[in-house]
C-alpha cells in the first residue's frame, strides 16, 4: 500500500493539488486489497487523482466510498476511473446523494465494467431524474457480471419502478437486491422469477420493518411458500395430482398466492365454511402449490353402476342375447332383469317420440327455411328493381343535369360573344374617344398659341400707344411751361416797363401837378385797367395750372391705363396658365381614361379566361358526369350479372337443401322402423316370457 500511497501523491502534485492528508492516513492504515475512505470528505482533485490511479491499480478489490460527501464532478471522475478497472469487486457509494450525472456515470460503468460483483447506493437520489435512472436501469439489464445490489432509499417513483423491475427482469446474475423505496408499499421482497433456484436470498423480517412506511400496514408472517417460493414449488411437483379436473376448477374459483396479500389467511375449506357435500358423494381435500386446499368429488360406485346398467339396457343386442341364453336353458328371469326390459322399452319409445318429435322439427325448419328463402329472395328481386329504378332515375338525372349544363354552355357562349362584341365596340369607342380628345387638344394648343400670339401683340400695340401718349403729354406740357414762361416773362418785363412808366408819370406828376392829377386819373384808370388785365392774366395763370393739373391727372390715367394693361397681361399670362394647367388635366384624364380603359379590358379579359376556365370545368364535369354514367350503367351491369350469379346460387343451395332433406327423411323413416322393430321385438320378448313364466302373477302392471 505504501506504492499506492506514493503514487496517490504524485497525481496529486502533478494536477497542482496537495493530496489530503486524511486519505493518506487511511491509505496507511489499510488492510491489504481494501481501500477504506468512508466518512472522508473528498475533493474533486482527489476524486481525478484516485480515478487515474484505479485505472492502473491491480491491488484493490473492495473499494468503499461511503458518506464521503462526493460532489457530482467527483463522482463522475472516479467512475470513469473504474469503468477500465478489472479488480474491483466490491463497491460502496452510499450516503453520497447522486444525482443525474451520477446515474449516467453508473450506467456507463455498469455497461463497460465486467468485473464489480457488489454495488451498494444506498442514501442517494438516483431516483429523482427518470431520464438518468432510466439510463442506469437499461445498464443494469445488460450487465452479466453484477451479483448483489442496494438501490434503498433512492426516492424511485412508479416510473422508475416499472423501469427497474424491466431491468431485472432482463439481468441473468443478479442475486440480492436491497429493498426499494416505492412509495406506498412496505419494501416487498424481490420476485423470484429474477433469481435462480440455488442462489435465492431474500430480505430479513427486520430489514422489512425498518423499511415499512408511516402508517402502512404491518406485514403478516410469512408462509413457507412465501418465504422461499422455490422450494415450495419443488414440494407441489412431488405432491400426487389426485383429481385435476376438480384442481382446474377450484383453481378457478379461489384466489391465489398473488391475490391474497401477507399476513391474511386463505380461503377456508367447505366444510368450515358450513357448506356440505351433496349426499352420495365423496369430498376429498388435495393441497394445491400456492397453499389453498382443494375439494374433489366423487359418486358412489352404485350410482355409476346403475348408470351403467341402462346405457347397456338400451343398446339392445347384449340383453338379447342374455335373455335367449338363458331362456334356451330354462333358467328364470330375475325380477331386476325384467324391470330393466321394461324400463329399456320405455326409453325406446321415448326415444321414438323424440325421433317424431325431431323429424316434426326438421320439416319445420324446412318450410321456414324455404318460406325465408322465398321471402329473401322476393325481398332481393325487389331491392334488384328498385336499385335498377334508383339507377335508371340517376341515369334520367344525369342525363338532364347533362341537358342543363350544355344549355347552360350554350348560353355562355352567348354571352361570351356578345360580351365579346361588347368588347369590340369599347375598343372602338375608346380609340374614338382617345382620336377626338387628341384632336381637342390639338385644338385648344393652337388657340392657346393664337390666344398668346393676340394678347402679345395687344400687350405690344398698348405700351406703344402709352408711350407715344407719355411723350405727347410731355412734349405738350413742356410747350405749356416754356408759354407759360415767355408769359410772365413778357408781364414782368410789362411790369416793369410800367413801374418806369409810373415812375415818369410821378415825376411828371410832381412837376405837372395838375396834369398829373389827371394823367393820374387816367393812370388810375389805366391801373385799374392793367389790374384787370393783371387779374385776367392771373386768371390765365390759375387756367394753364389747371390745365397742368389735369395734363397730370391724364398722365396719372395714362399710367393707370398702362398698370391696367400690365395687369390684364399678367391675367392674361395667368389665363394662359390656367389654360395650361387644363390642357395638362385633360392630358391626365385621357391618360387616366386610357388606364381605365386598359384595366376595362384587362378585367374583361380576366372575366372571359375565368368564364372560359369555368366552361372548361362543366365541360369536365360533364364529361365526369359522361364517366359515371357509364360506370354506374357498368355497375348496373354488373350488379345484375352478380344478381343473377346469386339466383343461381340460391337455386343450386335450395337443391343442395332438398336433397339433405330428403336423405335426412329417409333416414330418419329407416331409424323409426329400425325402432319399432325392436320395440316390437322386446314387446314380444316380454310377451313370450311373462306368459312361460311361472312369476307372471308377481310382475307390475303396465
């Protein structure tokens, strides 16, 4: 072990890991060929180094892990370890709470490893994952080498249990299996199908009551058959089989080992049940294999004598040849004898009456039977005409509907040509209506151009007319204002020549005083006279200021006129706009108009391909019709060559039955003589001995 401890510290130190000094003291303390950690919480890089080492170890053959806190890294790494382990024989991994990749790791080891004789998973949760335990139980039904296993406390539910009782029923080496917890039951014992005879072992009665659940019923004590069903079985075998009709029909009757549950008693016997056994008859008590008594019967052997006796009484030849035996020595008849004779003529007349009683049966059934075959076959001529009718009505029908339908393509096609026609004229129409609308806008573009063309040239002719009037005004209005200058000029220079004129007249005034005084009078007057004369030129002046007002106000019109021509061109170039914009709309109409002729022609088209599809579908359905009629006049062929195929069937069978019936008849008169003539041979049989006999006077009456 001490090789094992050295080679357990270098895996250990190769993978990083210090190995753990409680397993180097366990492996210290180790009996040779058995490694001991239970109780040892091991790491994960001890689990690595210990599966590294178990693949190459050839010392150990127990291996025990148990409660050993594995987690389900380590578990899996120490089990791939002894999947190529071929020493091992003993396995311990209780109390380590497996899981699912526990169970998966069993069932590859399970699968691979051929050498592990015991495993015990006691305290784990294999169970709980059906996937993973489903995978171990399909393991364990193909492994050849395991002899002993613990699977209790696992937490299997039903499912797992039907899996696991599969998987042991396919395993051929398992000898001991450890109680499972199922839920609702008390850990029953393994079933012994799944082991052989020799090696059987089953759990103790104290393993069963610590396995009992809360509150569920205690077990019974166990029967000998129970405890060991093998060996029972081998006791039945040597047991004799005294009646085994009577066994087959008790077992029957009576509820076996697998119907009665442990600790409850069998059915009890007849006779402690207080039913008796019929008078004449012997109850015998056989023990059965799985424990239950069994009850046979038997008559009494005068019963099957007496039995006997009339079976040979009515045979006839036997007691014929008795009686002429001993007739022919002289020996008398036994009142027993004649009894029989009796009793034998009274059964052959029964059996007489029976035979009249059979042959007025038969000829019942026979004429029942002919008046149901003439009833069948009244019943089948009239199902064979109405279906004929039935036939003959969907035939007229189809043939109608086959009318309705080329009256229905007749006036499709109708319509297919006028609506074709109709298509025609839109067409027309619409090439019409496309021709004139390009001719209308044609039209209006060459009025438009004229309409441009006029209001240019009006627009050009007013602002020639506005300028020669602009320069007309102004050229006047500037002759106006240079006459109008000369004018002053000429009345200040008037003026002036009149205030020298004043100034002389003063001068002359102030030295001709009296001259003055008149010349001032005239001057006055005179002054008066320029005064008018001036008023009269400023009246003028006002007049051409008034004329210039308006020569301006005319220039304002003028300008006003042009503004008003400048706006009616611009109204003009809108109209020209407005004109555009139309002639763009009615292009867009025409061009929408010729989309919606299109789509028109397009639907149109659409709707004749789809009158045209639907055409074609009655034309195949008229001619599927076409099909079926002729199929179904087929059918009606054939229905009628079976029809008569059957009649004649019927017939030859009614012959058939006739000619059984006429042998049967015949028959039946042959058994009738061949009775009377025994009858009557008995009759005269006892006749002849009743009147020989010297103990005619002690026989019964008739």
């Amino acid at each position: 072990m001490e090789e094992f401890r050295r080679t357990y510290s270098r895996l250990c130190k190769e993978s990083g890991a210090e190995p753990q000094e409680t397993v180097l003291q366990q492996m210290h303390q180790l009996p040779q060929g058995r490694l001991d950690l239970a109780t040892q919480s091991l790491t994960v890089d001890t689990c690595r180094a210990l599966g590294k080492l178990l693949q190459k170890e050839a010392l150990l053959t127990e291996l025990v892990l148990s409660d050993c806190m594995l987690s389900e890294e380590g578990a899996v790494l120490l089990l791939q370890g002894l999947c190529v382990n071929t020493i091992v024989r003993f396995l311990d991994l209780k109390g380590n709470n497996l899981r699912a990749s526990g169970a998966e790791a069993l069932a590859k080891l399970l699968r691979q490893n051929k050498s592990i004789q015991s495993l015990t998973l006691e305290w784990n949760s294999l169970g709980t994952w059906e996937e993973a335990f489903a995978a171990f139980c399909g393991a364990l039904a193909a492994n050849g080498a395991l002899r002993q296993l613990d699977l209790r406390n696992n937490q299997i539910s039903h499912k797992g249990a039907e899996e696991l009782a599969l998987a042991l029923k396919s395993n051929t080496s398992l000898q001991q299996l450890g109680s499972t917890s199922v839920p609702g039951w008390a850990s029953p014992p393994t079933p012994a199908p799944c082991f052989p005879s020799g090696n059987t072992r089953f759990p103790s009665r104290p393993a069963l009551e610590s396995h009992r659940p809360p509150g569920g019923p205690r077990p019974g004590k166990l029967s000998p058959q129970q405890q060991n069903p093998v060996e029972a079985g081998a006791g039945w075998e040597q047991h004799p089989r005294r009646h085994p009709q009577s066994r087959g029909a008790s077992h029957g009757s009576q509820p076996g080992p697998a119907d009665r549950l442990p600790g409850k008693p069998g059915p009890r016997p007849r006779a402690q049940q207080g039913g008796a056994a019929p008078p004449g008859r012997e109850v015998q008590t056989v023990s059965g294999p799985d424990g239950d008594d069994r009850q046979t019967e038997r008559r009494d052997g005068q019963d099957q004598q007496g039995v006997g006796s009339t079976r040979g009484a009515a045979s006839g030849s036997p007691e014929r040849e008795a009686f002429h035996h001993q007739r022919s020595q002289g020996q008398p008849f036994p009142p027993c004898r004649l009894q029989m004779a009796e009793a034998a003529l009274a059964l052959s007349e029964q059996k007489a009456q029976d035979l009249g009683e059979l042959l007025a049966t038969a000829e019942q059934e026979q004429r029942s039977l002919a008046q149901r075959q003439a009833k069948e076959h009244r019943l089948e001529q009239q199902e064979a005409a109405e279906r004929e009718s039935k036939l003959l009505r969907d035939l007229s029908a189809a043939n109608e509907k086959n009318l309705l339908l080329q009256n229905q393509v007749d006036e499709l096609e109708r319509k297919v040509k006028s609506q074709q026609d109709q298509l025609f004229l839109t067409r027309q129409e619409l090439t019409n209506t496309a021709a004139e609308l390009k001719m209308r806008a044609v039209q209006a573009e060459e009025r438009l151009e004229l309409e441009k063309k006029r209001s240019r040239q009006s627009l050009e002719d007013a602002e020639h007319l506005r300028f020669k009037e602009v320069e007309h005004m102004t050229r006047h209005l500037e002759e106006s204002e240079r006459a109008m200058q000369e004018r002053v000029q000429r009345l200040e220079a008037v003026r002036l020549s009149l205030e020298e004129e004043l100034s002389r007249a003063k001068a002359a005034a102030l030295s001709e005083r009296s001259q003055a005084e008149e010349e001032l009078i005239k001057a006055k007057n005179q002054v008066r006279l320029e005064e008018q004369r001036l008023a009269h030129l400023e009246e003028k002046l006002r007049l051409l200021a008034q004329a210039r007002d308006e020569a301006q106000s005319a220039c304002l019109q003028q300008k006003q006129v042009v503004a008003d021509a400048q706006a009616r061109a611009s109204q003009l170039g809108r109209q020209v706009e407005g004109l555009r914009r139309r002639l763009e709309e009615l292009q867009q109409e025409l061009s929408n108009k010729d989309q919606e002729k299109a789509a028109e022609v397009t639907r149109v088209r659409l709707e004749l391909q789809e009158q045209n599809g639907r055409l074609q579908a009655e034309l195949t359905a008229q001619e599927a019709l076409k099909e079926k009629a002729a199929a179904l006049e087929r059918q009606l062929k054939v229905i009628a060559s079976d029809h008569r195929e059957a009649l004649l069937d019927r017939e030859s069978e009614n012959a058939s039955l006739r000619e059984k019936l006429r042998l049967k008849q015949a028959e039946i008169a042959r058994i009738r003589d061949e009775e009377a003539q025994r009858a009557s041979f008995l009759q005269n049989a006892v006749l002849a001995y009743v009147q020989g006999s010297p103990l005619r006077t002690l026989s019964p009456q008739k």
